[in-house]
C-alpha cells in the first residue's frame, strides 16, 4: 500500500475539540500517521492548497439498488411512490441491473466526497452489491431487504419469513468483516409494514446475539404512522421497542413524525436517528425536529435516501438542507455549521460503530479522508471560515481527492478503481431494461 502525503492544507480533525491544524496530513499503511507536521515523505504527493482536508462524509441511510430509478418515481407520496414504481421495479431487477445501479450509486458518492455508507439493498441480489463494494474501495454496511408481508407488495419481493432470515445468515457469514473490516452486514427489515413481529423479533435478538446493526425505515409519513398503530395498537418507535429493536446498534432513518413518548424512547434507548431532509422534501413527508432531537442528546447523522425520492446522492445538499430547514423552525442560531459538518462525519460513524476508526483526523485511525477544493468563486474566499464554506457554499464537483483505508479512489476528479464511461454506459442500457421489465414508462 502507497504511503500518500496532503500538503500544504486546512486540516478540520473533527475531533472533540474541533482542531482546525493548518498543514499536511500523512496516510500511511491505511492510517493516519501524522498530522501537521513538516518535512515527511510518501510514495504520493498532493498539494491540497486552496482546499479544506477532512475525514470522508458517512452517510447512514442509501439505497444504491435504487439508482437506477432515478427520475422514475417523481411526484408521488411515500405509499404510492413504493407501491405504483419503487416496488415494481425492485421486483424487475436481475443481478447485472443491481450490479450497474450499485454501480452508478457508488461513484456519484466516491465524486461527492462520501467514503462511507449504510444501505439497504432489495430483497433480491444483494450479493452483487457486495461485490461492488468489495472492486471500488468504498466502506459500507450493507442489508438484503427483508419483507415478508405487506399490501400489493409484488411476488418477487414477498417472503418466506424463515428464508428471508436465512439468506441474512448466509450474506452475514460470507462478507461481515470482508477487507480488512471495510465491508460490513447489517439486518435490514423494510418498515413495520412489510415485515411480520415474528420478523422483526428474531431480526432483535440475532442483532444483539452478533453485534450486528439494524437498519430500517421509521415514522417517514402520517399515512404510514396511521397504518402501523391501526394494526399495532401502537406508534412506530413503541412498536419497534417493543420487541427489541432499540439501541445503539438501530438506526432508523426518517422519523419524521414523533410524540413525545417516542423522543423519550429514542434517548433513553440510545437509538440513532438518520436525517433525511431533501428526501422527506421531495416525498412531501414533512420535516424532522432533528433540534428536539439533539437537544435530547439523540443520535442523529445524515443520508441522502435513494436516488428515486432525492435524485442525488450528495451530502453537502444534504448538510445545508437540514441546518437551513431547522433555522426556518427554530431560528438561525439553531444548527450552526460545525455541528451539521459533524452530523456528516463522526455522528455518521458513531451511528454505525466505527467511531473508533473513522470520522474524524486522528492519529492511528482509518485514512478515510477527502480534499475539498474552497477556492471557487461559489466558494470562496478562502480567508474565510472554512466550516462554513463547506456547510452552505460548497459542492460535489469541488471534491478534488477521495482516499478510502488509505487507498486513493479518485485524484484531480479522476474515478480510479471505476471506470466512470463505462458505469455511465452500463447503468443507461440496464436501466432501459429494467424498466421494460417493470411495465413502467417515463419520458
């Protein structure tokens, strides 16, 4: 592995201090070796003047199975938007469609400057998503979809509860763990909706018997709330406490709608929340307190969803969403850009467990690490503050440099463990296909 040496850079640690060190960052043997310090060597230079230097964005809700549906699944509301196009064309799906839209989602997050991800896959395939995960160097945490009831769910996502339980066990054995801790499993029930208590109770007590994450939808739009107490007798965070599935170990992404009951539920269960603002924007869900939730010391990190109910996979629209959104709720003081910056980077981590060994610039943690080019006219200048910069200026297209376990994904802009023509081709053709396959026409 080639050591790799940032020059000349504004170096955001994110650590408990928020140090900002002006100067180089040394990656070395996949870790961080030192920072600011003057005169080291490595195998490869870059010069990060003009730019800011920061861990990589974690991002704890994405679908990459759903790429290829972007534009597809416009102006709809959730219930609708997932039984009239997202399941349909889950369902349509074949291994070379879920290959070239992991494919696609993978690179527009290397581009964007996210290094990690936790996502939840379709019932089906999965094993390919792995793969792509496993060929490009990106880090994540990856679930098969789990549904084993639901209304108007398709044949080819509907489940036996003991082999949906199985193939978890099988895709858990074969790749939690894989390179070098990179590539992780996670259990990745649906909602309360599509999956039996029977489900989500066995889904509980695996999690906790293995250590593993559970990644699931929570409280996203009223209908949903409606329908989950109808049949529960109770509300979507109640419902999922109530059979184990709570901790530090669950993030649910969403929730949207909370009583109070539910904000004391997530703190005193230690539960994280993952923050979907522009989704929950495009879906016509609504818009998380995320200031309530913090202020009850709730875990909360950020997830730009699916490319079919956000169309980008971008954590800096992602970042400004949510700090501009609380602000229009509760005042400009609410949210201010270092804590959304945080939110994009070590809360992610802490969200899935690796807090330890990634988001934040440390010595001795995973070189999971970007260069972020602050000398734009939209985002300059750069005798400003750069957290700033960052939260409410900056875009994909300044991520210059994306380094993931110390290995240089893309340098200058250039994909190089992707070919980024032939992904672009790939996922075109597949997604053509696919939507054939669906029965699903879009101009």
């Amino acid at each position: 592995m080639k050591s790799i040496l940032i020059k000349n850079g504004t170096l955001l640690t994110m650590d408990a201090r928020d140090t900002i060190v002006r100067g180089d960052l040394l990656l070395r043997e996949g870790r961080i070796a030192s920072l600011g310090v003057s005169g080291e060597t490595a195998d490869i230079v870059i010069d990060a003047t003009g730019c800011a230097v920061l861990p990589g964005f974690v991002q704890t809700h994405i679908h990459l199975c759903q790429t290829l549906f972007r534009g597809a699944a416009d102006d709809l509301s959730l219930l609708d938007w997932l039984k009239k196009r997202v399941w349909p064309m889950e369902a349509a799906h074949t291994a070379a469609s879920i290959r070239a839209s992991a494919r696609l989602g993978v690179a527009e997050l290397i581009k964007g400057g996210t290094t990690c991800a936790l996502t939840m896959e379709t019932v089906n395939h999965t094993e390919e998503v792995f793969r792509v995960v496993e060929e490009s160097g990106f880090r994540a945490t990856v679930g098969k979809c789990m549904m084993d009831q639901g209304d108007e769910v398709p044949a080819g996502l509907r489940e036996d509860t003991e082999a949906s339980i199985k193939e978890s066990l099988a895709l858990l054995e074969r790749w939690h763990g894989q390179a070098g801790g990179r590539i992780r499993f996670c259990f990745a029930p649906r909602f309360a909706l599509s999956c039996t208590s029977t489900l989500l109770a066995r889904v509980a007590q695996l999690a906790r018997d293995r250590g593993i994450t559970v990644h699931t939808h929570a409280s996203e739009n009223k209908d949903e709330c409606a329908l989950v107490e109808n049949e529960t007798g109770l509300r979507n965070v109640a419902y999922f406490d109530s059979l184990g599935l709570s901790g530090r170990h669950v993030v649910l992404a969403h929730c949207v709608h909370l009583d109070a009951a539910e904000f004391e539920t997530l703190a005193r269960t230690q539960t994280n929340v993952a923050h979907c603002p522009s989704s929950n924007q495009k879906l016509g869900s609504g818009i998380a307190d995320v200031n309530q939730l913090l202020a009850r010391g709730i875990s909360v990190s950020l997830g730009a969803d699916g490319a079919a109910c956000n169309n980008r996979l971008d954590m800096f629209t992602e970042m400004r969403s949510m700090a501009l959104l609380q602000k229009a709720l509760h005042g400009p003081e609410v949210i201010p850009a270092k804590q959304a910056l945080r939110m994009a980077t070590i809360a992610g981590a802490r969200a899935l467990g690796l807090d330890n060994e990634i988001g934040a610039l440390e010595t001795g943690k995973r070189a999971d690490v970007i260069v972020v080019n602050l000398d734009s006219l939209h985002a300059g200048p750069i005798s400003g503050d750069p957290v700033s910069a960052l939260v409410y200026s900056a875009q994909p297209a300044d991520v210059m440099s994306v380094v993931v376990d110390g290995r240089l994904l893309m340098n200058d802009r250039e994909l190089l463990t992707l070919e980024e023509e032939k992904v672009r081709d790939e996922a075109a053709r597949e997604a053509v296909e696919l939507k054939k396959r669906a029965g699903i026409n879009v101009c």
